[in-house]
C-alpha cells in the first residue's frame, strides 16, 4: 500500500491537486497558441483522452491575447506557460485557472511580485516550474546544474512567494534525465508540503520517454510522491495521457479498465497469442471497470494466473478452458475461446461497473 505524502490541496479550474485527490494528468499543447482553432482542436482531443488539465505556451501577445477566447471553448482547466515576459503572465492571469512560471528566466523580482498579484486578485495557484537548465545564476554558479541546484531555487522561490502572503503554490524539478529527477523531488519533499507536478522534460520520442517517465515517476509514485503529472513525448498528444494513465494504473494508484496478464509466448505455445491479446486488447478499450484478465499461451502458467483473474483464457492443444474467477466454466475449440472470453469480460464489466 502506497502511502502519499500529505500535501496541501490548491484547485486549477474545478480540478484538485494535492490533499486526498486522485493524482490527476496533464499535458500541453503544441499548435501554436494564437492559431485558436488548432489549439482548441488539440484540447478536445486531449480531453477525450483523458487528460485532467491542459496547458498551452504563452510566447507572445497573439498567444496571451486568444487566451480568452479558447477557455471559452473548453472546460478544460488551462495552465498559461510562460518563460522571460511577465506581461504575458498578467493577460493569461484573466483567462486561465493557473499560471506556470520559471522563476530562472522570469528576471528581476518586482516582475514575479506583479504575476502573484494578479494571481491573488483572481485565486489562482502558480506552479514553480524548476527547470535544471535554466536555472538562475546564483544557484546554476553555486550547485551547477544539479539536484540540488534545483532545490536550492525551489526553495528561493518558494519563500519569495511566501513572504509576499502566496501559498498556492505547486512546484515541479525537471531535469532531462531519470537520476536528476528523481533526487531533485525526493531532496525537495520533506521541507514542504506544496503538491508536486512531477515529470522529466525533454524526455524525447514516445519509447524513450515511456521508459525515462516510467523509472522516475513510477520510482516518485511508489515513494508516495506527485500530485499531478505529465509525461513529455515529442510530438505526441493523446499518448502523454495513454502513459500518463497507464504509469499510474501499474502503480497501482488508480484502477481503471483491463489489466492484462498475457505471457510472453514460447515454444511451448499453442494459439497465436500475439493476435489474441492484441484482440482483446482493440476490443476492450472502452471497458473502464477494473478487470484482471488473463491470456495464456499453454497450460504451465495459466492455470495460476487464472487464479487470480476475473476472466482467463488457458489455451491447449486443440482447445482451451475458460476461467471464470478460478473456475473452469468452458472448455472450447481453439477458435471459439475468444469469442467467448470477450462475452465474459463484458458481462464481468457490467456486473461490476
Ligand atoms: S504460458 Fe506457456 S506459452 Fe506462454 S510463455 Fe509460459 S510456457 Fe510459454
């Protein structure tokens, strides 16, 4: 049983993070913020996804000026990323439920004093947003770009934001690789109890950042650490969500549609498993109850695995059993059992939904 770190629970949009709520998952945009309609297109899409909150760059005027118009056309909570101009920060700050600033690049403190005002004018949260290469001078000089660097500047910034009567506040250490990450949030945890938006940036293409989120966030998660998160993939959009999700399904901190045992295959197989999970797979997208399944290529481990499963298919020569929660409820010819086994897993989905 994972025990999470109480933090304190602030609000983007209707959305909670922090406290006793479901660690949530975002992403960001990457159509051009002033190009409206591609920007609404792609939070509808991540929206359908999943994703709990989106957040969209804010590079210049046109982009802090469609602000408006776009929360318009979502439900969505949107977060304003904005780097170097503070101005950007004051025109998102009437639109948008949050605003994500990077204290390294923001400038002289009067400016960030000015978002945080207009952020205490509207109640809403900022996220601090370390990112460990754009670190400010004095922690980059003094801790070059390291964990500790970043907590250094976290805790700067935490307590500017502090002092001007601030509090709703998250904060997020990125760094491009697993170790850095995972040392920056765990050094962090202990001094503060703002929830953590937790992710490693820069994580590159959909395989390579599947594996870097998995070991940090799921290593963060398994510690009972992270309120929110977002898995960074270049080029990709609904995927972020798909692994952002799915991080969190096999971490075991939400319980949401399939989860499937399938064995690796061997020379002892005797079905085509590969296109029998891949089945069950494409056919139980939409099933959002909590199954344990199971498909086995011969009977060495199926019938363990069955044990322990809602629905299981055991294949053997010629034929198979179906498994119903430990009990053999059919025994079918090799080309009837998947048939078989998605009426089951439907039915089960039912009767439990
Ligand atoms: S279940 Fe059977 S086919 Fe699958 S890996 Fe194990 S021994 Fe091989």
């Amino acid at each position: 049983m994972i025990k999470r770190y109480k933090t304190k629970k602030i609000y983007v949009g209707n959305v909670p993070i922090g406290g006793d709520s479901p660690i949530s998952v975002q992403s960001m945009t990457y159509s051009k913020t002033s190009d409206i309609n591609a920007t609404v297109e792609q939070i509808k899409a991540l929206h359908f996804a999943g994703a709990d909150i989106v957040r969209v760059a804010v590079p210049d005027m046109a982009a802090a000026n469609a602000l408006k118009t776009i929360k318009e056309q979502t439900t969505l909570p949107l977060v304003a990323d904005i780097h170097f101009n503070y101005k950007l920060a004051l025109i998102a700050a009437e639109s948008v439920d949050c605003i994500r600033i990077n204290p390294g690049n923001i400038g002289d403190k009067t400016r960030v004093k000015e978002i945080v005002k207009a952020c205490q004018e509207r109640n809403l949260p900022i996220r601090i947003g370390i990112n460990c290469g754009s670190l400010e001078e004095q922690f980059e000089n003094k801790y070059g770009q390291t964990a500790q660097g970043m907590v250094a500047s976290a805790q700067y910034n935490i307590q500017f934001l502090e002092d001007l009567g601030f509090t709703d506040i998250k904060i997020s250490l990125k760094a491009s690789d697993v170790q850095r990450t995972v040392e920056a949030y765990r050094l962090l945890r202990p001094l503060n109890a703002y929830p953590f938006h937790l992710g490693v940036t820069e994580a590159g293409t959909l395989f390579h950042s599947t594996i870097k989120s998995s070991i940090a966030l799921g290593s963060l998660l398994l510690d009972g650490i992270g309120d929110t998160l977002r898995v960074s993939i270049t080029g990709e959009l609904e995927k972020e969500i798909e692994v952002g999700r799915a991080i969190l399904k096999d971490a075991g901190l939400i319980k949401e549609g399939l989860n499937i045992i399938s064995c690796p295959t061997c020379g002892r197989i005797e079905a085509d498993l590969v296109d029998a999970v891949a089945q069950v797979e494409e056919k139980t997208k939409h099933i959002k109850t909590p199954l344990n399944v199971s498909v086995m290529g011969c009977v060495v481990n199926a019938l363990g695995e069955a044990k322990s499963a809602d629905v299981a298919i055991a294949y053997g020569k010629g034929s198979g059993l179906i498994i119903k929660k430990g009990e053999t409820i059919a025994k079918l010819p090799t080309q009837e059992l998947l048939e078989r086994f998605l009426k089951e897993v439907e039915e089960e989905a039912k009767k439990n939904s």
